[in-house]
C-alpha cells in the first residue's frame, strides 16, 4: 500500500510553481500572500502568509465540516476560506452535487467552446424552484460555523453570473450558482 504525502510536504510540482509564483509575487507586492486551495489540495503553506481554502457545505460534508479544516489550523498560519456559499435553488443544500445536479451538461459543455458557444447558451434541467431563503440562512449559518471555528475570514462566491446557466425567465439567472 502506497503511502500518502503528508498535507505539509505538497506535490513536487506544485510546490515548485508556488515556490516560484511567490517569490515573483513577493518582488512586486509587500503585502499579506496566500493561495486559495481546495480542502483536499497538498500545500506547503509555509511560504505564505494565510492558509486560503475553497470550502463548500453541503450535506455530503456537513457533520465533517469544520474537522476537514483541521489540517489548515495544524500550519500555525491564520486560516481563511476563500470560497464557500450555497446555490439559490430549493434542495441545493442536500443534492450533493454543488448545483450542477439541475445544469443540463451538454448545453454546458457546448456553450464554452470556441465558436460554437455563441450559439448554444446553457441550461437548466427542468424547472427548479429558486429558494434564497435557503442560500441566506446557509451562509449565515456557515459564516457562524467558521467563526466559532476560528477562521480569519470568509469569502462568500459569486452571487450572480449572468454567463451561468438559466431558465428562459431572467428571474431564475444563476440559480445553478451561488
């Protein structure tokens, strides 16, 4: 059975790319630096300033959350989440799939080719119901989480893309998203 790396010690090429981004970074920049990775990602964060972490909550992760952060409290490093939210559309907190459950994918995938997007927009499947009650009471809630947590701070994502895929009805743009 192959070991895993520990979370400290980072891919080889991962951490020469950072190693290198940050000391050109660093030439033109005096200020804080960090690296907004996924929860999962193998950092060295000891070049940076803050732990940066893209962290969703869903229901997937939601009674593990904050325990998956423990390794980015483990660096000593201020810990901030640089993405998290929750889509605007009932049931996005228990689908498990982070809202691409309802986006039709071959709309999608056409849409963001060369040429050939132009004339495709991507879609919704069916006609889900928009629900920000539910996107507000889950990053409420989440933002408290991380507090108690201890993060330095939170970036909540995007609220509104009209580039995302959408109902014909302007009132259900972004729904997909954040």
């Amino acid at each position: 059975m192959r070991k895993r790396p520990s979370r400290a010690a980072g891919s080889p090429a991962l951490t020469d790319y950072l190693t290198r981004a940050t000391g050109e970074v660093r030439r033109v920049f005096s200020g804080p630096v960090t690296y907004a990775s996924l929860v999962w990602e193998p950092v060295d964060w000891s070049r940076f300033d803050f732990v940066g972490v893209d962290h969703y909550r869903d229901s997937r992760v939601k009674e593990r959350y904050v325990d998956m952060l423990q390794p980015s409290f483990d660096t000593g490093r201020p810990v901030v989440v640089t993405e998290f939210g929750m889509r605007t559309y009932a049931g996005a907190d228990t689908s498990g799939t982070l809202g691409f459950g309802i986006v039709h994918i071959p709309s999608m995938v056409l849409h963001r080719l060369p040429v050939v997007g132009r004339f495709v927009q991507a879609r919704l499947k069916g006609t889900p119901v928009r629900d920000e009650e539910l996107q507000a009471r889950e990053i409420v809630e989440t933002l408290e989480i991380l507090d108690v947590a201890g993060v330095t701070g939170a970036f909540v994502h995007t609220f509104v893309d009209y580039r995302r895929p959408r109902t014909q009805s302007r009132s259900m743009t972004s729904i997909s998203h954040q």
